[in-house]
C-alpha cells in the first residue's frame, strides 16, 4: 500500500516552501531537495499541522520556534562528499550533511513529529546514515537511515526531550565517517520556548587526522592509524582552520545578549571551550535544559556532546573563542573570533585590543602574509613559465635528485646504466614498456608489480615490491629514469604521484 502526505497538507507544505523562499538568507534554507513520502506503513502524525523545516549552515541558526503547539516537520537532509579548503594550502575531501562541515542546523519543538529523509548523493562513494541523539529509538535512527549512493531512506520519530543534541554517522569505520565531517546538532527547544537572544551562532569543533603533517599543502587523505592513537593533525571550529576570523568573525554589538549553540562532534577529543575576555553569564551545561550554571569561565563539552552559553558583550573587541588546550587553539586551528563593536566603557575595560600581539598566524599581519605568500608563489610559476633557463635548472636539480634515489634504492636489480640482467630484470634504458604509460610506471613503483611481462619484445616474469618512497621521491627518480639512457619520456610531478596514490587507496 502507498502511503503520501495528504494532499491539502502537501500543499500547505509547498506553499510555506515557496512563500518562505524569498525571507530566508542564502545560509537559512528550507531542508533541500524533494520531499517524497516512502511506501510501507500507514501515514503517521496526520492531525498535526505541517512544516517544512528551516536549515541552516553554521555559524547560522534558524530562528526561534514562535508556536506554541506541536507540529510535523518533514526534515529533508542530503549527503554530500565534496572537497574543499581545510587550511591554507590545504584540501581534504569531506563527508558532509548538505554540503557543509558541521552539518546543517536542525530546530524543532518539544513535542514534534519529524519525518526524516537522508538523501545520499549519487556521486557519494560511500554508504552514510544518521544518528540523532535527540531520538529515543534504536541506534537514534541509524538502523533506519543506512543509505546507499543515489539513494534516499525515510523515517519518523517523536522529540521527546528538549535540549541541543550531536547528530552523527554512524556507518563503519564510524570514527572516520565523523573525522570527515559527518557530524551537526538539532536543537529541541522546550514547550515553553528558550529566553531571547539578540545573536544566536552555532560552532562545532571537530579533531581530524591527514596523512600529511599540520599545514602541509595539497589534497591530505585520512589516516586511520593517527585516528586510533588520539594524535589529530587538526581541531577546528566549523570544519577548517581560520572558519570563523577575519571576515568571517561573528559579530554583535555592545549591549546585545550573544548565544551561541557548541557542540563537539569529535570523533575523539574534549574540548575546554573559553571565549577570551568574557565570561559566560549562563551556561546550559551538557546540552540539557533544567540546569543552568552562572558565571562559568570554560566548560568542559565531550565528543558527541554539547552546550549552550550565553553572555552578554559589555565593552567593544575582539573576543577570542578557543578550545583552552591551547595547542589545539594556536598549533591545530581551534580558534575563532567575535567581533563587537559600539562605545567604550573604560570603567569596564580600559585596555587596547592586542589581536596582533598573541594571534600569530590568525591575526591581520599573519592573514596579510598568507595572501602575499600566495602571491609570491603565482608571480615564482609565472616567472619560471617565462623563462626557460629556469624551469631547466629545476629539472637539473630534480633530475640529480631522482640519481641518488636510483642509486640508492633500484641500481642493485637494474644496474647503473639501467641495463637490467637478461631474462630476470627488465631494461629501463629505451624501455618501451616505460615509455607507454606513465602513470602504469608510477603505480608500479607504489604498488609493485608481479606476473608476466614484455619489455621490448622479451618476455620477464618476476616480482617487483612496492617502494617506500615519498611522492617527490617518487616524481624524481621516475624524471631520472625517464630521461636518462636513451629515454625521452617526459617528466613526473609530484601532485600527479599524489593523484595516483590517492586513487589507488
């Protein structure tokens, strides 16, 4: 049996849509997509009005709940694999709920019915679900979001308990789904609703774990053995190192009663969170909302937890937010900003704003750095392109270095001259095998290489192991081989050895 919306509540629904469409901000959306109903069991909550939430991406948080009796919300979330910026110079391919790290904002009410839908895009290589911890059902909705690419699940449950709750992955390795990204909060506000603030801003800190070191540039890949010893290469609020200063800080105003809704995806670090140069006025500890603790200086907010702070800006600067396990803050990019601005109130605080004292690489002067850098570095690749005698002697030098590789690693089974011994080694001098493919020769050299071959019309049949080389040791001693003994075939970056190795994994 089929089962569908009614259609006056389907309409009411698509009406509220469209009407909505031109108030909300281009970070303030309806849940994206088509909202389809599944087959299988009959239509649940059909007394209740129908709403379509409102999601939004941090730091944004959609607003404030203003009914008064419970509703159904159809929530509808797609899951995206994307690749974007993680630092300076830095890219890593994210597993996102719609698109963006952390995942969208969810707000409901006490009481509420929520139908979900997790769509996973069919360009996603993996399979991804959900777990709300605002659900009280089997695995918060995990056993029955399992989703494949191109694929979509729906299911519904009831927001029992008020409070601001982590969603999450949950498909193995879970600890990697969440590293990527695959985290965000849904806040069930009370029957009562929350007091009024003037700002409300959502952060998430998150540990992530890349192959190569802190701010080493290129497209970084997960790695799974720092993950399971605890030893993130980055802690960043809001998915990336430098997400929330500059141009990107908060803002408020003096006078103005800041929220802001924190919570940690994880997937293994605690976080100390602080906002330097204030004090939380009020604190809703643990994410619950029955207690609430005044004057709170750090709070303490565990992976897979969250909480809600609140104060209010007495005097004009910039307000430091960290993880207080400062090596996170300064070294591994935990760090964001509120900017206030309005009159001074030297009674309060006489001091100066000292952001460029203390902030290093975030602060203005290090930002300014950064963008010559880049600079730097375009005008370094024109200049080479305009000039021959430049871009040879990098050749020279990376050809010198791929030698020493040669020397040191390959010369025992294919000679010095790359000759190779008949019937046993192949010939790298004029290798036509080598000359026909050259990404075929760099996986050999990561992977290894077994079974029959031929090598200039004579066949070879032995094993070859993978090499323990870097990727520029990789790009050098393949350049080397290729322009040494005859050969002529080119050369080998090492982003194209990256490339390779990473669609090899």
């Amino acid at each position: 049996m089929k089962t569908q919306l009614p259609l006056p509540r389907l309409t009411a629904a698509l009406g509220l849509l469209l009407a909505g469409a031109t108030l909300l901000t281009p970070s303030a959306r309806a849940s994206e997509g088509t909202v389809i109903a599944k087959p299988g069991g009959a239509p649940i909550a059909t007394e209740l009005p129908l709403e379509v939430a409102v999601l939004t991406k941090a730091p944004n948080v959609p607003p404030p709940i203003g009914r008064k009796h419970p509703a159904k919300v159809v929530v509808n979330l797609e899951v995206k694999e994307v690749t974007q910026r993680l630092a300076d110079g830095v890219e890593y391919t994210f597993w996102t709920f719609g698109g963006e790290v952390p995942g969208l904002f969810i707000r409901v009410r006490e009481g509420d019915v929520v139908e979900f839908h997790l769509n996973n895009h069919p360009s996603s290589k993996m399979p991804h679900n959900i777990d709300l911890h605002a659900v009280t059902g089997a695995g918060g909705g995990a056993a029955s979001s399992f989703t494949a690419p191109g694929h979509s699940s729906q299911f519904t449950f009831t927001a029992l308990n008020s409070g601001l709750f982590v969603y999450h992955c949950a498909t193995a390795p879970v600890p990697m789904h969440i590293s990527n990204g695959m985290y965000g909060l849904i806040l069930v506000e009370p029957k009562e609703g929350l007091p009024p603030a003037d700002r409300e801003y959502y952060v998430m800190q998150g540990d992530l774990y890349t192959q190569g070191a802190t701010n080493e540039s290129g497209l970084q890949a997960f790695d799974n053995v720092k993950a399971m010893d605890e030893r993130p290469t980055y802690v960043v609020f809001n998915g990336s190192v430098g997400s929330l200063v500059g141009d990107k800080a908060l803002q408020a105003k003096v006078g103005e009663v800041v929220r802001l809704y924190f919570g940690v995806g994880g997937p293994n670090l605690t976080s100390s969170f602080h906002v330097i140069g204030e004090i939380f006025d009020r604190v809703w500890t643990e994410g619950g909302m029955k207690h609430v603790q005044e004057n709170v200086q750090t709070t303490m907010v565990p992976a897979g937890g969250s909480a809600i702070v609140e104060f209010k800006v007495e005097v004009p600067g910039t307000f430091i937010l960290v993880d207080h396990s400062l090596s996170r803050a300064f070294n591994k990019g935990a760090l964001g900003m509120l900017k206030v601005t309005g009159p001074e109130n030297r009674r309060l605080y006489s001091g100066k704003e000292i952001d460029e004292v203390y902030l290093g690489q975030q602060s203005a002067a290090g930002s300014a750095a950064s963008t010559r850098e880049a600079q730097l570095v375009a005008q370094k690749a024109e200049a080479i392109a305009k000039n021959p005698e430049i871009a040879n002697i990098t050749k020279d030098i990376q050809l010198e270095r791929g030698k020493k590789v040669f020397l040191s690693a390959c010369f025992a089974c294919h000679l010095q001259e790359g000759q190779g011994l008949p019937g046993v080694f192949p010939p790298l001098a004029g290798s036509d095998y080598l000359k026909a493919d050259k990404e075929r020769a760099v996986r050999t050299v990561l992977k290894g290489l077994s079974g029959p071959i031929t090598v200039n019309g004579k066949p070879y049949n032995n094993v070859m192991p993978p090499q323990e080389f870097t990727d520029d040791q990789v790009a050098d001693v393949l350049t080397y081989v290729m322009n040494s003994w005859g050969n002529a075939s080119g050369s080998v970056s090492s982003d194209e050895v990256k490339r390779i190795r990473r669609a090899g994994q």
